[in-house]
C-alpha cells in the first residue's frame, strides 16, 4: 500500500495543506484562512481541522506517516512552539505534536517555515543534485534554512538557520531582534523601504531620480517592488539601493560561504520577485566576503517553487522525520 | 579480529601518527619531524615511512581499515589539497589517497587539521555528549571545525568551517586571505600581538599598566602570553585587550550560533592556554550577537584533549569515512 504524508504550511493568512507520496507525487492542495487575530488555539484548531478534511480524502487514514508542518518562528524538540513568530499572537507556548496525536493518533513534525522551504527546494526544486544547500526567504524579514546532507539540518533544538540575524553592520540599524545591525535590516522587504527612506535625503547624483522625489516627497509610497521596479528601469537611485541591499546581504552569505561551504545558496520570498539584478548583483559582492576556493564551489540562484515550497516541504519532513512506519 | 585505523597529524613542525581501534583505544603514539622546509614532496614521503612505521608494529596489515589524515589547509573530495597550507611549501596539490593506496594499497579520507580536532573532542573530550558542535583553534590563526549529528562536517568539497575568516569588522584590519577585518586578525595569536601593539598608543588610563609600558618600549617582547599573564594579573591595560579580543571573538561566534544553533562551542588552540578569562569573557559578549533562545542552548567550553587531538581525531575520520571494510 502507498503511503502518505500530510504537509501543512502555517502562513499568517492561510494555511495550506496538501498529500504527498514517498516519491514526491502530492494532490488535494488545501487552502484556509489562519484566522492569526483569533488567536493561538483558534490557529490550532483549524490546522487540526484541516488535517482532517485532507484525511477524509484518502481511502486509507492508516496509510499516513504522520504530518509535517511549516510554521514561522522556533519549534523545539517536542513540538512546542518557543517564539519568534510575532504575526501570529498565542501561538507561542502551543504543543503541536501533542495536539496532534490526541486527535488523530498521527505523529508530526514541525519546524520553521523556511526550513521546510529549504528541503521543498532541495528535493523538487532549485536544490535538486546538490548535497549541502542554504535557503534564504527575503520577504518582510529574512528567514533561512539548512540542507545538510540532503537532509533538513534544525539543530539539537530546531533553531538552527537563523541566517538574518547575522550582523553585517556592527552598531547599523537597530533590529526588532534586539541587536544592531542585523543583515534583516537592510535585505529584507521592511528593510529595503527603510533604507530607501533614509539614504533619500543624503543621495546626491547628476542624473535625475524619479525614486528619489518620490522617496522624499510620498515615502509612504515606497515598496521593495518600487525600489526593484526603479533600479531595473536604470533610476540612479533605484541602482544605488540595490547596490547596498546586496552588499550587506553579500556580507551574510560570505560568512554563510566561510562557514558551511554550501554547493548552492537560494534566494527565495518576496524580495525576490525582482529576479535576476539581485542575483547578480549579490554574486558580484559575496567574493569580497569569503575565501575564493569556496566561492568558486558555490553558486547563487532563485528559488524555483514559489509560494507552494513551504506546503511541499512540510509533508517532504514528515517523511524524512517520522518516515519509518512505512518499513513496518 | 579487531580492525584498527592509522591517524596522522600533519603539523608545520612534527608529523603525529597513532594506532586506533574501533572503540577508539589508541597505541604506538609516534612524532617524527615533517622537514616542512624541504618540500611538500619529502613532507609526503616522510608521511608514507610514518604509516609503514605504524604498520610494522601491527601483527597483521591485512586489518587496518584505512588511514586519516589532518593537514593545514583545504583538501578536496579525490583528496587534492587545494592550497589555504602556507607554513608548508610545496604541499599544495599533493594527491594524498593515491599516493597512500599506491604504497600500502589502504585508502585514505584527509581533512583539515582543526576539522579532525573536532572531531577528537567530539568523541573523546569536550564535546561528548552533544551532538553538534563547533570546534574553533585560536593558534597562530584561527581554524574551524563542524560537528553536526556526530559526524564531521566537510562540506562537500572538504572545505567547511573557515571560522576564522567572518568578516567582524567590515573595513577593519587586512587579512592574509585578501578581505578585512577577519576575527582571525583580532583573536588569532598573530591577532592579539597586533592589537596591542596598535592600541597601546591610545590606550589611555589612571591606573599604571605594566603591559602598556612593554608594548610601547618593547613591542618585540608582546605575545599572546604576555597579554594574558598581564590581564589575569589584573594589568587595567591587558584587561582592556582581553575585551576587545573576546568581544571581536563573540562576533563571530553569534553568527556561528545563528546559523547553526550548535549545542556547544570548543576553543582550542595555544591561545587558550589564558584558559578561563577567555571562555568567561566571550561568553559575557556573545549574547549581544545572538538570539537568545539559541544562546541560551549552546555553550563555550575549553578544548579538553591538547596537543594530541588531531592524531586522535585523524585516526576516528578514517573509521567514519573508510570503516565499512570491517563489515566485510
């Protein structure tokens, strides 16, 4: 009998959930609202909810390996969930794998959002044929995730990859983490908007700038599509940004690059909607930051999957994690 | 029968080789000098009569699963060193597993010297009962060793854990590998002699220090020792360089931490022979760069094994990369 896992994606405005086979095949792709500002046990219980509707779906409940879930923030070994997920109030403190087992006798795995990412990317996407792999989610913050071995790599607590709270800028901007300087402060989409903000006024060029009147004159109009849109139409401005957001994020791969020496770096959120000028840029930088024989095994690329990577990866980790049962 | 492995340690000065068992009990310790000065060609030869002296010693050849080996340096995954190796002329691009298997018909996994040093405290010191762990040595300059689910680390063209290259100081002092302001620069031996030399100058403070006073009329005389001796003697100016090493250290270290949240980190090295007022101090600063949750699970610790854990650790990478013989 085929086996199958559950993956379930925790997002701030929905979550998704999807069946997976042990050879990647996946089907019944869910999608319902999260329901954050109702709080954490509400968030829970529709997660629950939607475990079921998707096990309704299958002929055989006992064919189920177990569910594997994304969410943001750190979860620890026993499925709690320790913080770090600020769009979603009450969440912190939950007992997933409990829940989850109370209700269906299921086993589950749950990391950060990102990680998951990582493995969905590493196995059906931008990752294939690399071994050792790193993820990087550019979106309202920076997530990361570590593929080691092909394997999702959490940490003895799985906390690991917290790559963008990585200092680039010793005593730069303050960070909501708590600490200067963060590479999140600059790379990521809040980041982008902020810096654009702030240089705006201090920017000097011959050439005219449309992002910089309108920085100066409607900041509350600046995006990161905005900047990206600007810099790809050759505004000066626009360029300039782009060339210090992937500065400092060159600072954080290079350290990235000197520590693990990944085969491959993936660049993947929001952000990077704007394509290829981040990645070359990016590429262009990081050697200023990091031994060259290890630059010269490692590539940069974007991310493949899109906005489905997380839910994929999620029901991908149920089997690396609880993938046993299907030898019994 | 017992099969054993055969650790060597390549040092600028002596070549280290022992004798392992599978349960890790060790015989034949063996130091031999490694003619650095002349060659990388007579530094290979004399490695090869150091395996064929600890082969002589064992009543049969035909068990020993392989040889480990700990070199400066990057090796590659057909056992090429690839440069990074400048106290020993001539090594780079020695093919070491051929040249082992031409000899002796035994295979061979080499790696870098700090890399089977984590290795060694992993198993046998500082590092047991954790699962992941970063080793780093403050020497002369400062290497990196992984850890990760008790296994070693390499990366998959054998050059992970370049520590002592995080940038922690953008634009801070040039490093010999081409960047700036590597910790290597401020907590390596060479690191810590430079500061002091630097800072002495503009060290200003209503309290005498003896140390200053030698730094100014004698900077030939500082050493990482002196410095230490002095700030553990209460020396107001040696207790100013101690931070500024350990708060440069703890740079790295957090960005080490949030990238792999390890369960513990090991400093080794001849630097650490200060001991305590190292470990106390970094730890102090390390939260300033780090996510507390991931803080609050890891630890730093003192290397436990000394001069003889890379020997040690060589001939354990040999049962880890080349072990399966004894299954047959």
């Amino acid at each position: 009998m085929n086996t199958f896992s559950i993956g379930i994606d925790l997002g701030g405005t929905n979550l998704k959930g999807i069946v997976m086979e042990r050879d990647g095949t996946s089907r019944h792709l869910t999608r319902v609202p999260t329901e954050a500002d109702k709080g954490g046990k509400k968030v829970l219980e529709n997660i629950l909810a939607l475990i079921g509707l998707l096990l309704e779906k299958e002929i055989s409940r006992d064919s189920c390996i177990g569910v594997g879930l994304g969410t943001p923030g750190f979860v620890d070994g026993d499925g709690t969930v320790l913080g770090g997920a600020e769009n979603l109030p009450g969440w912190k403190s939950t007992s997933i794998y409990s829940s989850v087992f109370a209700t269906y006798g299921l086993k589950a795995s749950a990391t950060n959002d990102v990680t998951v990412t990582a493995l969905a990317e590493s196995q059906f996407g931008a990752g294939k044929g690399v071994g050792n792999m790193v993820c990087l989610a550019l979106g309202t913050g920076i997530g990361g995730g570590i593929v080691i071995n092909n394997q999702v790599y959490k940490g003895t607590h799985g906390m690991a990859g917290e790559i963008g709270h990585i200092i680039v800028e010793p005593d730069g901007i303050p960070c909501t983490c708590g600490h200067k300087g963060c590479v999140e402060q600059y790379a990521s989409a809040t980041g982008i908007v902020n810096i654009t903000r702030k240089l705006a006024p201090v920017y000097e060029s011959d050439a005219p700038s449309t992002l910089k009147r309108i920085a100066l004159e409607s900041p509350e109009l600046i995006t990161a599509k905005i900047v990206y849109d600007h810099a790809k139409d050759n505004d000066p401005f626009g360029i300039y940004i782009n060339d210090v957001v992937c500065e400092k994020l060159a600072r954080a791969l290079g350290t990235v690059i000197n520590t693990l020496s990944p085969d491959r770096i993936i660049l993947g959120g929001g952000v990077m909607k704007a394509g290829r000028i981040i990645i070359d840029t990016v590429s262009r930088h990081v050697p200023d930051f990091c031994w060259r024989q290890l630059w010269e095994r490692c590539d940069i690329v974007a991310a493949e999957l899109g906005e489905n990577a997380g839910v994929l990866g999620a029901a991908s980790l149920a089997f690396a994690d609880l993938g046993d049962k299907s030898h019994e």
